[in-house]
C-alpha cells in the first residue's frame, strides 16, 4: 500500500502541486514547499487543493453511475477503482490534513485544526461512500504500520467520521491560540480565515452525513433538518475552492477542451433539463445551455448520448461540455457542499413530517442552483413559476425532491449517494435505465468501487469479497 506509506515529509515535497494522472497536466502550481518550511499557514493552501483534487478525483469518471456523463467503458459497469480518488486523498490529502492537526495540537491553534477536522471529514465521507470499508485508523503511520487494515464503513461512520465533525465544531468555537502569528487563519484559499464560515461548513457537511446515516435511523433525518438549517444562508456561503486562468480548474483541461471528448452528457440529464424526462414534462430547464454546449446551433432538440454507448456511436449527439459551459470554465470553482444542497436536504428530510417546510426547501433550493450558475432573474422566475415545477405543499413528491436535487448537483459525485440510498428507483428517478451495454453479470447496478488498482499485490490487509454489485453497509 505506497500511498499509504509515505511520509508526511515526502507528501509535503509536493506541496501545491495536483495529485496525480490527468490532475497533473492541468492542476499543477510551479511553487514547492520543503518539510523545514512547512508551517500552518503554508499547509492549509495545499490542504484545500489537495480536497479539491480528491472531489474532482472522486467525480472525475464516477459521474458516470448516476448519468451525468458518459462514452467510456465505465459507463458499461467495467471493473474501476477510483483510483483518482485514492490517489489524491492519500498520497495528498490526508497526510496534509492529518500534519496540520498534529501541528495545530502541539500549539493551541484550534483554529486550523478545526478547518482541516472539516475537511478531513469531507474527504473521509467521499472515500467510504464509494470503497465502503477504507484504511483509516492504521493509515498514515509510515513504516510503524507497513499494511494498514481497513476500517469497516460502519465504524468510519459511527466513530470516525462524527467525531472529526464534533471536534471541527469544538475547535472553531474555542480560544484563538496565544501565539500572535497564528491567531488570525493564512491562507484561507475559501473563506478567508472567516471562523463563523467554517462553522457553517461543518454544519453542512453534519446535515449530508446525518441524512447519509439516516438510512440505517429515520429519526436522523431530523436531526439532518437541523444541522442543515444551521448551516448555510445563502449561495454566498458554498463550500467550494475556486481556480484561476493561470491554474484552471481540473475539468477545464479535461473535458472543457477542443479535443476528443472522453465522455459526453448522456441522454438522462439532457432529457430531464429538456422537458422530456417524465416529470417537468415539456419544461424546458434554463439551466441546459449553461450547464453545456449545443454544437449544433442550427438544431432546437439537443441530444446526449445514451449511457452505456461509447462516444462516437451515435452521431447525433450535439450536446457536450466545452470550456464555456459552467463546470468546465477554467475558473469554474468545485463544489464540496453548497446552499442548494442543503435546501434539498432540508426537503427530503421534512418531506413526510412537514409538507409545506420541505416544499418551501424544495423552491430555495432550485432558486439557489438557478442563481449559482448566473440563470437570468426573468428565466429562473418562468421556471419557478410553471405549475409543472412549482407544485404545491399537498402535489410536491419525493421525485421532485431528488430529481431538482439531481440537476442542481450536476456533476457532483454526491448524487451517487442519492440514487444508491434509494437503490436506483425508478419511483424516484423515472427513466432511469441500466446502460444499453451492461458487462456486469446479470445485468445489476454498480454498488460501489472495486480495490483501488494498485492494493491487491502491495497490501497484505485486504477486505474480502469486494465486487462492484454488492451494497455497502450504507445502503443495505
């Protein structure tokens, strides 16, 4: 398990520099910093690029299991490991993490230690989402631990993962640290050494991760209102990392590019941001042409290739990212959480206790995504005000819930979640269908990652009987 195995010195010699693969070519920034430089301030930079590589690492290819993408094997359900996730989060992103909360304890710099508990959470949710059972309590420990055994989703759930949240909370809300230096947050590439901000942070992720957990307790889903109400108050709030010309966002090389396509919107989400995907029939979303690119303008249909179809099958696809389209600017930020999804939250978890509070959500939360990616006031008004999307508190379903939920996270590896909470349910996601080109035997959907590629042969402490088609722990 190298990864794994490296130490903090090592991790730290690549500071600000991307993770790896396809992150290198167009996520990499010229400047180091030596272990003897390391400081706080000097670590936190890298922390939250390392966090953005392991978001981006996460969705990279996987955006392709809930439909947002597809056009290569993986969206046939061929073996895949994630390894743009495993790769960033540690070799890169735990290590920087896990070092500035050691640092931050040796000297009462509770400030940074609850920003980096924070996103320590974040990225340890994503990991055991997709793997299930990951290395965490035995990681990280160079050559005192050669094979780290991996921690049961249930345990990285129930003991881990909470309590990096409590401790983020308890340490944003205790004493700025005696030393002058260290009092004020560096650095801050998202909130600028805003504590409250963090805070609210903390309670955004709390609000995903207690409706995560509410699978195994409904009465979490309360408890989910809550924190998510506690968090965010407006678009201005995400949890996000922006990226300029000079060190564009990941995706602006990848997909938003002249060249060849490796994948394309598929037919899924172009249908359902077109009027033409069971609900919101015949409405045409505003948020299409800026969530991707019409290549034939002379056509009003656009068309996205049909998931398990490989890019360059179907000729008439004219839709697909370009370096215009909102996600894959060079400045586009990645998302880790944002308000939108917080009303969304609040939605569902409402939905059978408080009608007409789920349904007010329901409407912050498609007027948050609309205003996020700059939908002109007038469209998002004739959307919002179409009896096919307005609804009411008694006509609002779970289907309007999670399907506005769905558009609003476009290419956001968070939807994954969603459609496995529910088990791909065509009640939920009308429409919804297995690829046309299914390798799985049988014919099921992906239920999480294999091993990353690199573990069997390099890791003697292996969980057994990880296949693709069986559900984690979180979803049976």
């Amino acid at each position: 398990m190298r990864k794994l195995l490296y130490s903090t010195a090592i991790a730290l010699g690549t500071l600000f520099l991307g993770a790896c693969g396809d992150l290198l070519d167009v996520n990499s920034d010229p400047g180091r910093v030596s272990p003897e430089e390391a400081t706080l301030p000097t670590l936190l930079p890298s922390a939250q690029r390392f966090t953005a590589n392991t978001q981006y690492g996460a969705a990279q290819y996987g955006v392709q299991y809930p439909q947002y993408l597809t056009g290569q094997a993986i969206g046939q359900f061929t073996p895949y490991g994630f390894d743009q996730l495993w790769n960033p989060f540690y070799t890169d992103a735990f290590p920087t993490l896990q070092d500035m909360i050691n640092r931050a304890g040796e000297v009462g710099a509770y400030n940074y230690s609850g920003i980096a508990k924070t996103l320590l959470a974040l990225n340890l949710m994503t990991v055991t989402d997709i793997y299930g059972d990951a290395p965490y309590s035995q990681a990280n420990q160079g050559t005192a631990n050669l094979y780290p055994c991996y921690d049961k989703m249930e345990d990285l759930y129930r003991v881990h993962i909470i309590k990096l949240l409590d401790e983020a909370l308890a340490d944003l809300a205790r004493p700025l640290p005696a030393r002058q230096d260290l009092r004020n947050v560096q650095n801050d590439l998202i909130y600028g050494g805003v504590l409250t901000q963090w805070t609210k942070a903390v309670r955004a992720i709390r609000a995903r991760y207690f409706l995560h957990l509410s699978e195994k307790d409904p009465a979490l889903l309360a408890t989910a209102a809550q924190e998510a109400a506690a968090s965010f108050g407006s678009i201005a709030d995400d949890l996000q990392l922006s990226f300029e010309m000079q060190n564009a966002n990941p995706w602006f090389g990848f997909l938003g590019s002249p060249g060849a396509k490796p994948m394309q919107p598929s037919s899924y989400v172009v249908d359902l941001l077109s009027g033409r995907g069971g609900r919101f029939q015949g409405v045409a979303d505003p948020r299409l042409p800026i969530y991707m690119t019409r290549t034939t303008p002379n056509q009003t249909t656009d068309i996205g290739l049909t998931p398990g179809r490989l890019v360059g099958d179907q000729p008439t696809v004219n839709v697909n990212m370009t370096s215009t389209s909102w996600h894959t600017r060079a400045i586009a930020p990645i998302l880790f959480i944002t308000y939108a999804e917080t009303q969304f939250i609040i939605a569902e978890a409402l939905f059978t206790t408080n009608r007409a509070g789920a349904h007010a959500a329901y409407l912050r939360g498609i007027e948050a995504s609309m205003a996020k990616v700059g939908v002109p006031v007038a469209q998002m008004s004739a959307y919002l005000a179409n009896p096919a999307v307005a609804l009411t508190p008694a006509t609002l379903t779970l289907q309007d819930i999670m399907l506005q939920k769905y558009l609003a996270l476009y290419m956001q590896i968070e939807t994954w979640t969603d459609m496995r909470r529910y088990q791909y349910s065509q009640t939920v996601y009308p429409r919804l269908e297995k690829p046309v080109i299914n390798q799985l035997p049988g014919n099921p959907w992906v239920q999480r990652s294999n091993l990353a590629d690199e573990e069997p042969g390099v890791n003697t402490c292996l969980p057994s009987g990880v296949t693709q088609t069986t559900p984690l722990w979180l979803f049976q």
